[in-house]
C-alpha cells in the first residue's frame, strides 16, 4: 500500500526540482541542433546533386562535342579518299572552311603514311610543325597503326603541342589498310576547346580538373577558390580515353546555396525551449503551493483503499472456501446460473465438469484429517492454475471439485480442459515429506445437451462421474445423452487412449524404402498403429489429433523412439543389423527439452548406434520457431541421428532453413509422385527439389510411388530412395523379415503380397 501512496509524492518530487526546468531547456537544445543537423545535411544533398548534374552535363556536351568535331574531320579524309587527286590549294580551301565553321581548331593537317605532316591550315603561327612526325612514341605510333588498319578515327589525349602548350588531336584515316593515304588530323587546344564547350556560367563558379587515367592532365580556372569540402567526378565516355571531369565548386556559390532554415529553426526551437523552462518554473512554483493538499488527498486515498480492501475481504469469505482459497459451492452455483443465461442468448455452449480425488477416503482416513487438508490444498493449487477468464475452479466439499468451462465452441475445447486436468495429477503430491500419487475421476456434462438449468447440469455431471467410477478409476465420461454418436464415440476413444499405453495396445508396422542405386533395403519408416482392444487396429489418423490435443503425444512419441531402438537391438546379428529405421517425430515433441536426452538414453540402453535412427519432421515443423528448432535439431545432428523433412514442398516458399539446418534427408511429398509422369509441372518440381538437395549435399526420398512409370522416372533423375505401394505397404516386423529373406523387395517388382 505504500508505493502507490509514495508514487505521486516522487512525482511532485522531481517536477519540483530546479534540474527539470535545466533539463527542459537541454532537450530543446538537443532538438534544435538535431534539427539543424539536419537541414544542414539536406542543403549539403542538395549542392551535391547540383554538383553531380553539373558534372555529368559537362561530360555529355564534351562527349557530343567530340562526336560532332571527329565526324566533321571524317567527312573531309572521306572527301580526299574520294578525290585523291585534290590538289594542295583546294585542300587548304576546305580546310579554311572548317576552321571558319567550327572555329575551335588550332590547325588542320594532311599527315602522310609515313605519319609525317604534309599539309597544314593555317600555315601561320603552325610553320614548325610542317614535316614533324606524329608517332612520335611507341603508344602513338601503335595507336595510328591500329587506327590505319580498321579505318577508325584515334584521339590523342592531352599533349604537348608542338606549337606550344596543352591540346588535342582527333586523326581521322584516310581510307583503310593497304588503301590507306594518310590521316587528316584536327588540332585543339585545350584552352580553347575548354572555354568554347563549356558555358560561361559553369566556368564563373567551379574550378575543373581533366584526369587520364587517374592523373591530372589538365586544369581550367585553377586560380579559382574553392570550397574543399565538395567535389564531384564524373567520367567521359571517349573511345580510346580514360578521362574524368573533377568540378571543385567555388565558396561562393556554396554559401548561396545554403538555406537560412536551419538557422532560423535552430533559434526557434531554443526559445520555445526557454519559454518551455519558464513555464516549468512556474508550475514548480504552483506545485509547491498545492504540496499540502497533495498529502491530504493521498491520506484519504488509503483510507479509501483500506475500505475497499475491507469489503472486498468480506466479499471473499462470502464467495470463497476457506481451506482452499477457491470459490465455494454456492458463489459457483450462482456464476453458473448467470454463465447459462448468457450463453442462451449468444447460443453458445458451456462445460460443467466434476471431479473426485481416487482414494481419498482411504488416505484421509488412515493418514489422518491433516493429510487430507494439505492434500486438497496441493490439488487446489495446481486445478486453479488452469483458472481464467473463461473457466472457474470452485471446491465443492469432501473430496470434490468443479469446473465451469464458458464459450465451448465444440467438443475439442472440453477434450483439452480435461487433458490439462490430467497434467495435474501428472508428478506426485509432496505431503508431509512423502510423494502420493493422486489421480482423478471426472463427470462431465455440457449445455444444453445435458441440461438447460444449472441444477440440472449439475445433477447430470454427477451420474457422469458416477458412471466414470464403475467403469475405474482415473478417467472420465461425458454425460452422453443428446450428443451425437460420432461425437460419442470420439469421446470414448479419448478415454480408452488414456490407457493405451499402460496395457501396451500400441504397434509399430514398418515401410521399406528401396535404394534406387542398387535396388537394396536399407532403410523403412515406422509407423505406430493402436492394437484397440474393440475396435481392432486403428490407423495414427484415427487417434494421434487426440493424443496431440490431450497433451499425451510426447509419451507416445517416446514410446515410439524406444519401441524402434528395442526393434534395432533385436536385429543385432541378423541380416536385419545394418537396416536404419526412421521415427515421425511431431512439433510438441521437438519443443520438449528433454527429447534429445530421451533419444540419447534409448539409444545407450539398447545399445543402438545413433546413425541407424532417422527423425523426420515435417517442413511446417521445421519453420517454425526456427531458433529454438535449429537448436533441438543441431543437437540431434551431434548426436548422430540422421535428419528428415517429411512432406517437402507443400506450402512453403523459403529455402533458407536447407542451408542453416542439418538436414540429410529431404521427402518429396506424394502430392508430387501421383501425377509426375502425366503432369508437365509436377515433373518440373521434382526434378528441381531433387537437383536442389543434390548441390546441398541431401539425399531425397520419392513418397507414394505406386506405378512403374513412377520408379523409373525417379530413377532416371537420380533420386535416391522410394517409398509406396509399389514397393511394399506398411507391413508389421515378422512380415518384414520373411519379405526381406525372401528377396521379394527389389526394384521393379511389387510386393503388395498383402501383408
């Protein structure tokens, strides 16, 4: 009671302290610089994608640029390939033309076959260059030769010029091969060819670095400041080059482009943040004042809260049983008249189920008055951890209980409370420092088919537990008029599993799985069978939903691990010894934490190698809580058992659990065997699943092979094993050995003897 009292104390506490006007501020603070970071960086994207525009819309025009200059020196070789005869003056009058057109050249030259230059426009200024030879390299001269042969025009790259400075040359050949007169040759400097290709805009406001081959070759507006946190490289796509533009911004067009957002928010958001301190000031000052009502009102609250605890304590006696804390007959009675009328109207049904404790009598008697106390109270505890909002556990007297099951959807709700009921008497009674086993008797009955009133529902779950009792002890009957004959039987099927196991009903029959390598058995499944005392042998669909609702899988699927290494060790010495056997195993039984200790001790008791077990889980099985599964199954892989997927490729998309989890074995599933020879798609499928588990390094098993057509498929693909009717049935372990010794399970021949 006392820390909710104290809570608004500490509250007030901390609203008073003058850090928290200090700490409002420090949050607008962080605010306001988070805030402007941010505008900041976005101005930052914003320069950066201009940049990388510029650059990649300089790099476009050079590169159209270069196309237009190389195609107009390629038109005038084609023009004195055509006209060989073209004399010298009428050369230098077409050239003077392309000068006068283009006005970026420094000079246009005739260069003969022995790459010497010949002819040159303008003369003036360019004398010196008359008879010089352009390969003047071996990379030049390599790269005119190849430039003669194909007939493709070459680009220099950056030179020195022989007139003097930096430029360019496009050689355009004048024919091709041994038809080959020359080249015609456009000179640019690159001063000139930079300043006429690039807009005067961009020149004002970046500095540009021309690189080959990651070196710089060239400098435009190298006197220009830049701003040395930005810069943009782009490459220029030219036969022959490698070049990249390098745009270095200036400072100011950097500064002009930088909003006053960030500061303007950074200043806002810091006096909303001292006006949010003054605030706070204030109401510390009003919160100081009111302090004293403040610990009037929380003394009234806990007198409040001591009324109400007083009342509710009275209520508690009124509805509730002393001794076992839960509620009594008459409090359950009357939820239950209350429980009835609302399902009446939401047509629902409900479950009223009556317990007696075996032999309680007896105990209390002989043990005496306190036994039977602490008893019920231990049974009390473990029955009202199965209380919610939908089921009530009330103490009727004696030795009695009563559960009230409300909103029933059907028959498998009631199946599963009394399975939880069961898990409570599962482990011993600790009582006066001895362990009893206790067990239960219960009488169910269910409305409206046993009743339309709380009386008479009561009545008719006590014939219930009165028939329960002549049948024996520890089990249950359903108050069964009214209910339908299917559900009935279900019922009494649930019964008899309960005793299943203790009256050894259950058997295992076994399928060979032929090697489709060498036609030999090296390998069957085990599949457990109900030997019903009744009803005769029962397939697993007929009873294991039950045993999975009930709670009682995980025994059966243990006996199922013990009866195959028992089956194992029985093979010792036979021609039986190297067969492996494959156990299904479900997803209750794969969460339980003490499967692969329980494996591992059958496998030791009977002595059984782990390589001769299989487990196989179906692929739903295998996706689910993938962590915890790769955990269990990682331990049976160290533990040597031989890993399985049952039912592969149905329903699920995700192949990433193959490589994470230790699987040896994938099973096609039988949905894809049926139709594989007359289906294009199901043929597609099977191939592939069996190719994909080859190059993971998993063998695979084909389910429900039936026909010739079908084996020899399988075999044709290289799938590993096959499992079905052509080879044999799921036949028990005498005919399975006759089979075997007899040599009738080979490929190809049908061993549905009928066994």
């Amino acid at each position: 009671m006392e820390k909710p009292a104290s809570s608004p104390g500490a509250i007030i506490s901390g609203l008073l302290s003058p850090l928290f006007p200090v700490a409002i501020f420090l949050v607008f603070l962080g605010l306001a610089e988070g805030l402007r970071y941010g505008l900041v960086q976005q101005d930052r994207n914003l320069i950066e994608a201009n940049l990388a525009n510029e650059a990649r819309a300089l790099a476009n025009h050079l590169e159209r640029e270069f196309l237009v200059h190389s195609e107009a020196i390629r038109r005038m070789a084609k023009r004195l390939q055509a006209d060989p005869s073209m004399t010298e003056r009428e050369w230098r009058q077409d050239a003077r033309n392309y000068l006068d057109d283009f006005g970026v050249y420094q000079a246009i030259e005739w260069i003969d076959r022995n790459f010497v230059i010949r002819w040159l426009e303008p003369v003036t200024d360019n004398e010196g260059v008359i008879g010089y030879n352009v390969a003047f390299n071996d990379e030049r001269r390599q790269a005119l030769e190849l430039a003669r042969q194909t007939g493709n025009w070459d680009l220099s790259g950056i030179i020195d010029l022989r007139q003097g400075g930096k430029g360019m040359v496009i050689y355009a050949p004048v024919g091709a091969g041994a038809d080959n007169n020359g080249f015609i040759a456009g000179v640019f400097r690159m001063d000139v060819l930079a300043r006429q290709l690039l807009t005067s805009r961009v020149l004002e406001f970046v500095r540009i670095e021309i690189r080959q081959a990651g070196t710089v070759r060239y400098m435009l507006n190298d006197s220009q400041s830049v701003n040395p946190d930005f810069a943009h490289s782009h490459p220029v796509n030219l036969p022959t080059l490698d070049w990249t533009l390098t745009l270095y911004p200036s400072q100011e067009w950097v500064e002009n482009r930088y909003s006053s957002w960030p500061a303007m928010t950074f200043t806002t958001l810091l006096l909303m943040g001292l006006l949010t301190s003054l605030t706070a000031l204030l109401v510390q000052l009003i919160l100081k004042r009111n302090r004293t009502l403040l610990k009037t009102r929380r003394e009234l609250d806990q007198e409040i809260e001591q009324r109400a605890a007083i009342q509710k304590d009275l209520a508690r006696l009124e509805s509730t049983d002393t001794l076992t804390g839960l509620a009594n007959r008459r409090f359950f009675m009357e939820d239950l008249s209350h429980t009835l009328n609302i399902a009446d109207r939401q047509m629902r049904q409900v479950a009223l189920v009556m317990l007696d404790l075996d032999r309680f009598q007896t105990l209390n008697d002989s043990l005496g008055h306190q036994f039977g106390d602490e008893l019920l109270i231990k049974v009390s505890e473990r029955l009202n951890r199965l209380s919610d909002e939908r089921i009530l556990v009330a103490y009727s007297g004696g030795d009695e209980f009563m559960l009230c099951q409300q909103q029933v959807d059907d028959i498998d709700d009631i199946i599963h409370l009394l399975g939880q009921i069961k898990q409570c008497f599962d482990q011993p009674f600790d009582v006066q420092g001895q362990s009893h086993c206790i067990t239960a008797t219960l009488g169910v009955a269910v409305y409206p088919q046993s009743g339309l009133d709380a009386d008479t529902l009561l009545r008719n779950a006590d014939i219930a537990l009165y028939r329960a009792k002549e049948q024996g002890r520890n089990t249950y009957q359903f108050y069964t008029e009214g209910m339908q004959e299917r559900e009935v039987m279900r019922l009494e099927l649930d019964k008899d599993l309960n005793q299943a196991l203790a009256n050894n009903e259950f058997v295992l029959y076994y399928q060979p799985q032929l090697n489709l390598d060498n036609g030999e058995i090296l390998s069957v499944e085990a599949l457990i069978r109900w030997q019903h005392p009744r009803r005769g042998l029962l397939p697993p669909v007929e009873f294991i939903p039950l045993a999975e609702e009930s709670g009682r899988i995980s025994d059966i699927g243990r006996w199922v691990v013990m009866a195959a290494c028992r089956q194992l060790a029985r093979w010792k010495g036979t021609p039986q010894e190297e067969l492996r056997i494959a156990v299904n195993l479900s997803g209750r039984e794969l969460d339980d934490e003490d499967l692969v200790d329980h494996i591992r001790d059958a496998l030791a008791t009977e002595n059984v190698p782990a390589g001769r077990l299989e487990v196989e889980l179906t692929e739903e099985i295998f996706v689910q809580n993938i962590e915890h599964n790769l955990n269990q199954l990682s331990r049976l892989h160290q533990l040597g058992v031989h890993l399985a997927i049952d039912d592969f490729g149905v329903g699920y998309s995700s192949l990433g659990y193959l490589r994470d989890f230790p699987v040896d074995l994938l099973k096609i599933d039988r949905s894809f065997i049926t139709d594989v020879t007359e289906r294009h798609d199901d043929a597609v499928i099977t191939r592939a699943v069996i190719n994909l588990a080859h190059n993971l390094g998993i063998q695979v098993v084909a389910e429900g092979v039936e026909t010739e057509e079908q084996l020899s498929f399988l075999k044709n693909h290289r799938c590993n094993f096959a499992q079905g009717y052509l080879i044999s049935r799921p036949i028990p372990v005498s005919d399975l050995e006759q089979a075997l010794a007899s040599g009738i399970l080979v490929a190809g021949v049908t061993a549905d003897s009928g066994l």
